[in-house]
C-alpha cells in the first residue's frame, strides 16, 4: 500500500508554570466577519495550550478589539509585561512599521507596562506542514477522483477513501464558536478568549525531480513545544502522482496575498518548493494582488502534465481575497486556509518564548 506520508503532531505545547508575561496575538483583520471569527478560534487553542497565562486577541485594523483596547484593558488590570506575536505569515509594512508604532504610542500611554514585539510566524516548516495538511484534506474532493486507500494524513488523523474522509471533520474556519469574552469577567472588546478544551516552479520554469525527501526537522522551544516540521521521506512511487493509482498527475497551486516586492514574492516560491518537497507533486505559485495569478498557474501545471490541480492557500484565515481567487478559479478544487491548527499553536508559543528568553536573561 502506498502512502503520502503527512507531518506527524509531535507533541503539545507544556504549559509555562508559575505565569509569566501575557500573551497579545495580533492578527490583520478584515470587513468579513470569517476572518475575525477564524483567528478567535485559533486564538482559543492558543490559549488553551498555557491555561496559566493570559492571552488577548488583538487586530490591527477593520476588526474589534484593537491592539491599543487591548494594551489598555491590560494596563488597567495591573498587568506589568507582555509579549506582542504578530500573526502574520510576511515581514512587511503591518509588522515593520505600523505595529511597532502602536507599540511605541501604548508604552508612552502605559509605562509601567513592557511591550516587546515578537517575530512574524514567517514561512515556518511547522506552517507549511500545516498547509499540507489543508492539501490532503483537499484530495477527497477532486472531481472524479477515488483517492486510494493508502493515502493518510496522520496530521488530520484520518484516511481518505473513494468516499471522502473517515470520520467527522471540522473545517479550518468553523472550528467550535469562541466567545472573545473573557475569563475573570473582562469585557469583550478586552480581547480576552475563552479557551476551547515533484517539482516546484519557482519562476514558473521547468520542473524539477519528483520525489525529494523532506527532512525531518525537531526542536524544542523554551517552553518545551515540539517543532513542527515537513517530516518523512515521500517516495517517488507517491500514490498521487502515480500513473493508474486514481490521482494520477496531481498538481497544486500554492496562492498568496502577492506584493510589489520581488522578494516578498520569492518568499512565497519557497513555501511551494517545500510543499512540492513533502509531497512530491508539481507546484507553481499566484497571488491575489499581482501577477501572475491563478489562471496562469493553472495553465502551467496543466502545460507540466498535471491533469487536476488543487489550489493551496498560503492565508490563515478566509475574507476578500481568497474569495477573489475562489472566483478567479470557480472549477478549481481549493483546499482550506489554515485556521485553527496545532502547527500555529506551537509556532506562536515558539515566538513568544523566544520574545520572553532575553527578558529571562536579563532579569537572572
């Protein structure tokens, strides 16, 4: 039987014990509501990871609460430190200029209170594991497809059969509703959450060898979180990319936001080419904003021999923009965002802890 090999879990986050600074996740926001609705239930399993620390939702535009309620909810119940994660998946304008700003104004508002900025989440592997996840979970609704047997993803803890998946599934963006209301009696604009227990075309060029090994990648944070990382070898007799196995010359078009900058898009071909790494199918990138965009990657990896394609979004949650490519590429199977996912649990714990080591080195 042949297998496409998903990321496994690893383990949960430990819990930090004895508190410590309170966690501000700060997520983009947008006028649809799925988009604030996804990062509070995404929010919520962070805080269920480390029951013991106090964990606020925080947007940066567009969506209720704003980082400066939040900040200021904080202040006001006596709260000395805190540690700012940007959710955001790039390094740009949002996390360079216009967060550090609302920091520097919020410290100068509240200076017994020590804001320290923690890194973006980025194109880590634990997220691009993620991804592939979102992808497998995808197959099953290919037109026409009786997706074999042996194909498992051990990170959705299910097999797809002809049929769709086994067992109950919950998608990306629906997870169990989340109060953004608050423990301890904080008001909803607080921010508190309630906790809920192949071959990559990177310049859209030619293909390269299909059956790359992924390298299995482990660490541990200083909270004791295992790393997430594109684990297994994935065989070059990989069931979806197997003549006669049912799926055969599977290719998957990884979408992103998209930006003026060349390297912020060259960012994006990197999580492709290590999508197309885990899973040994053909990958080519779009975006939502620039060139190119999805009908052209999609004629690509038609023009590369692959006969149904999946569309993997690099977002984490819905709105405008994956809509806008929803109806770019109506007939086109896309997989879900993200969302709610252990690998972004453990990547934001990864980022606060190394936010909050030098704060522990200096105070030692």
């Amino acid at each position: 039987m042949t297998r496409l090999l998903a990321p496994s879990r690893g383990t949960s986050p430990v819990p930090r014990r004895g508190g410590g600074p309170a966690l501000i996740a700060v997520a983009h926001g947008s006028r649809d509501p799925r988009s604030a609705a996804t990062m509070a239930a995404a929010v919520a399993d962070i805080a269920a990871a480390r029951p013991d620390l106090t964990v606020r939702l925080a947007f940066l535009d567009l969506s209720a609460p704003s980082v400066d309620q939040v900040v200021d909810d904080l202040a006001a119940r006596g709260h000395t430190d805190a540690i700012v994660v940007p959710l955001l998946l790039g390094s740009a304008f949002h996390a360079r200029v216009d967060l550090p700003a609302l920091l520097d104004q919020a410290r100068h508002r509240h200076p017994q209170l020590q804001l320290t900025q923690a890194d973006v989440l980025g194109a880590d592997p634990r997220l691009i594991a993620a991804l592939h996840d979102r992808v497998i979970e995808a197959f099953a609704d290919l037109p026409g497809s009786a997706t074999p047997a042996g194909v498992v993803s051990a990170a959705a803890g299910k097999t797809m059969n002809a049929v769709g998946p086994t067992g109950p599934t919950t998608p990306a963006g629906a997870a169990t509703p989340v109060s953004v209301g608050a423990p301890a009696g904080a008001a909803t604009a607080s921010g508190a959450i309630t906790p809920t227990n192949a071959a990559t075309s990177t310049s859209l060029g030619a293909p390269a060898n299909v059956g790359t090994s992924a390298t299995a990648e482990t660490s541990a944070t200083a909270g004791g979180a295992s790393s997430w990382a594109l684990s297994g070898t994935v065989s070059r007799a990989v069931a979806l990319n197997t003549p006669g196995r049912g799926i055969e010359a599977l290719g998957i078009v990884v979408a992103a936001v998209g930006s003026r900058s060349a390297d912020a898009n060259l960012r994006t071909a990197a999580v492709a080419r290590r999508l197309s790494e885990s899973t040994g199918l053909r990958t080519e990138i779009c975006f939502a904003t620039v060139e190119p965009g999805i009908s052209a990657a999609v004629e690509r990896l038609r023009a590369r021999g692959a006969r149904r394609v999946v569309v993997a979004p690099w977002f984490l949650a819905p709105g405008l923009l994956t809509d806008r490519l929803h109806a770019a590429a109506p007939d086109i199977v896309h997989a879900d965002i993200i969302g709610a996912h252990p690998a972004l649990t453990d990547v934001v714990w990864a980022r606060y802890d190394s936010a909050t080591a030098p704060e522990l080195e200096l105070s030692a």
